[in-house]
C-alpha cells in the first residue's frame, strides 16, 4: 500500500507542476489579444445583447401589420331563477304548458377574435420605421464599441511593449554603471580619481537601480492592464511577439480621411439611422389626426349561445364580420403636444449630427497631424540614439585610459539612457497614433 508520505509527495509534485505550468509565459501577438478581446470582453456581450434586443423590438413592431388572432374563453356559474314558462288554454290532448326560456346556470364562453388594421394614419409603419431605425443605429453602437475595444487592446499591448522596451533599457544603464564603479575603484586604487569621483558613480548607480525597481512594476502594472481588457486572470503571464514597427501605413490626405470618416464611421452612421427614427417618431405623433380603421371578425362557440331562441343547454357556433373605426374629435390638444414634443426631439437629434460632424474632422485632423509629428519625432530619436552611443563608446575608452574626467563619462551614459528612452517612446508614441487615426476614421 502506498503510504501517507508518498501520497503526500505526489500531491506536492502535482501541484508544482500546475503552478509551473500556470507560470508558464503564452506567446501572444498583436492579433491574438485582439481575438482574445472580442471573445471575453463583457462589455462588448453587453452591447452585443443591447443589438439584439433591438431587433427583437424591431421584430416585435412589425408584427402590428400583420393579423392577430386570439382567442378566450370563459365559464360563469349564475344563480338560480325561475325558467320562462307560459300555460295556454288549448283543448286536450295539446300541451297547454310551455317553457319558453329555461334557466341554464351554467354558461360556457369560447371565442376567436381575428383583427386586420386597414388604415392606422401611417401610424403602424412610423412605429415600425422608427423601430427598424434604431435597431440598426444599436448595430452602429455595437461596431463603435468593438473598435473602441480595439484600441484599447492595441494601447494596453503596445504600452506594455513600451514598459517592457524601457526595462531592458534600465538594466543596460544599471549594468553600464557597474562596470563603471568598477572602472573607477581601479583608478582610485591607482590615485587617478578621488574618491568623490568613485561616490558620485555609486549615487548614480543607486538612482539607476531605483529607476530598474520602477519600470520592473511599470511592467507589471502594464501587463495587469493588457489582462484585465483581455478578460482574462490578471496574473497571467504573457510574452508579446508583436514588435514595434517605424515603418508608416498608407493613409490618404487628410480631406480623404475626413471624407471617409463622416462616410464609414459607426458612431455617425448611428446618429444618422436615429436622425430618421426621430422623423418617423413625428409621423407617428401626427397619426393620430387621422381616423383608425381594423377589420375585425369572431367566431363563438358557446353554451347557451344567446343567438339562438330559444335557448337550449348545447353548444352552438356563431360568428361575425365588421369593420371599425376610432377617432379622437377632442382630446384637449394631447396629438398636438405629442407632435411637439417628437419634433423637438427630432430637432435635438438633427443639431448632435450636425455637431458629430465638426468633432469628427477635427479628431481626424488632430490625429492626422499627430501621426505626422509621431513619424518625424522617431527620425530625431534614432539619430540621437546613434549619437549617444557613439559618445559613450568614445568616451567609455578615453576614460579606461584616462583621458576623460568621470564626470563626462556619468553624462554621456545619462544622456544614452535618455536617449533611448526616447526613441521607445517615440516608437510607441507613433504605432498609438496610427491606431487613433484608424479609429477615427472608422477602419
């Protein structure tokens, strides 16, 4: 038999190896995350469940059009009264007792009522036409939420591209400094620098390795923030196999930009479907100036049914043909305030188009013009990096052989350290900017 220690052995093997195997980093690109995202993400099954409620409301206004067809039924139990009887002199052997009327108790009611609306005003068709307009303006909604969901990937995983980039930055100049307290004992030992000198490379190595504990957490605060838009545990560990990229996307000019933004972008296409659902609310509040007309027919099958005289206890068929109308002659201006009121809303919706419209070239041209200083920048930063590392190696040798002061060297690796922070940020800074241009041009 296998003993408590093995099996307790066992369970601390197992469960060593889930935890491994639950540390262990998954590869994900910049195209997983998204498809990660629009799997997990409860936001957008939130605004996915608001697209079908919508249609299913949209559905619901087009059955108004079609006939109904219901159906009732009753039972109803009456007190006991005397039946209707007369007695009629009439010579034997003729019965001269007669029971015109019996007291049935017992009623039985089964009815089936079919209703065609003839004529509404238009005011069926508006209520459906608005209805089918604002099913389609929450699909809009839905493809704007999907493409903020988009964005927001591409940010959270670019940014922690970004914290990722600076880290290895930060322990290059930790390991630069380093080697460079090193340098310096050696010279001091030789009585070539003081020992202020050796003290002031030490301070900037301990402000270095503040800034290492720094982007160390700005990794993982990053890294919990691309998990937590991803829908997924927050401590799992991801390696990103997407890289930044300096190269620029074909964009149209900017006029053709702000061009296909008005034409593409969900948000306006949405304000535009409600626009024509605020003029079908109109339509539908003007309705009712006009007179209502259904074709109505029923079918009864009931006992006693009163159609027939004289009643019997039986069940009897019957059923009836119309049409009918309504028509408010005065309502105390109520269709006149209804009509206002849709007008006014209508109104208010015209003006937040015409308003989408201005914010939406100005976000493409901010974008746009951002874009273009994101790409110019990362010119500069590169051409500063190639410097600063040019002058830390001319000066990191001319200090080994003690041509150049300790302090020079203390500037030049800050100024590489600056450097190539820098040009991370400026690689990030662009591929963010490609990605708000393309969403606000609605791609």
């Amino acid at each position: 038999m296998i003993g408590k220690r093995t099996v307790w052995i066992l369970a601390g093997l197992l469960l060593a190896a889930g935890i491994a195997r639950a540390q262990q980093p998954i590869d994900l690109s910049i195209e997983q995350a998204l498809q990660i995202g629009f799997e997990k993400s409860k936001g957008l099954h939130a605004s996915m469940m608001k697209v079908q409620y919508a249609d299913a409301k949209s559905g619901e206004a087009n059955t108004m059009l079609l006939p109904s067809l219901k159906f009732g039924g009753a039972y109803t139990r009456l007190s006991a009264v005397p039946s209707f009887e007369v007695d009629i002199p009439l010579p034997p052997p003729a019965p001269s007792h007669f029971v015109i009327s019996p007291a049935i108790l017992d009623n039985y009611n089964l009815r089936l009522t079919l209703q065609q609306p003839l004529f509404t005003g238009w005011k069926i068709q508006s209520a459906v036409d608005a209805a089918d307009y604002s099913a389609q303006a929450t699909q809009k909604d839905y493809e704007r939420d999907k493409s903020d969901l988009v964005y927001g990937i591409k940010n959270a995983y670019w940014n922690l591209s970004k914290a990722i980039e600076l880290e290895k930055v930060v322990n290059e100049n930790v390991d630069q400094l380093k080697a460079h307290v090193k340098d310096a004992q050696s010279w001091q030992s030789q009585g070539m620098i003081t020992t202020n000198d050796v003290l002031k490379v030490r301070v900037q190595l301990s402000e270095a390795q503040l800034r290492q504990i720094d982007a160390r957490n700005a990794v993982q605060l990053a890294r919990i923030g691309l998990n937590n838009i991803l829908g997924i545990p927050l401590d799992t560990q991801l390696r990103l196999t997407s890289t930044l990229n300096k190269e620029a996307k074909e964009f149209d000019s900017l006029q053709g930009l702000i061009d296909r933004a008005l034409a593409n972008r969900s948000d306006m296409r949405a304000m535009e479907y409600r626009v024509k659902a605020g003029e079908s609310g109109v339509a539908f509040a003007t309705a009712n100036w006009f007179p209502q007309l259904y074709l109505t027919g029923d079918y009864y099958f009931n006992r006693p049914n009163q159609r027939y005289q004289p009643m019997i206890d039986a069940f009897k068929n019957t059923w009836d043909l119309g049409i009918g109308m309504s028509f408010d002659i005065w309502n105390w201006g109520t269709t006149v305030y209804q009509t206002d009121q849709a007008k006014a809303q209508l109104a208010q919706t015209q003006d937040g188009l015409s308003q989408m419209k201005d914010a939406v070239a100005l976000d493409v041209t901010s974008n746009y013009l951002n874009l273009q200083r994101t790409k110019e920048r990362i010119a500069v930063a590169q051409e500063g990096v190639k410097q600063a590392e040019e002058n830390y190696r001319i000066t990191d040798n001319k200090f080994k052989q003690g041509l150049s002061v300790n302090t020079d060297l203390l500037d030049a690796e800050v100024a590489l350290l600056q450097a190539k922070t820098d040009y991370t940020q400026a690689l990030t800074d662009f591929e963010l900017a490609q990605a708000s241009l393309e969403r606000s041009v609605g791609e």
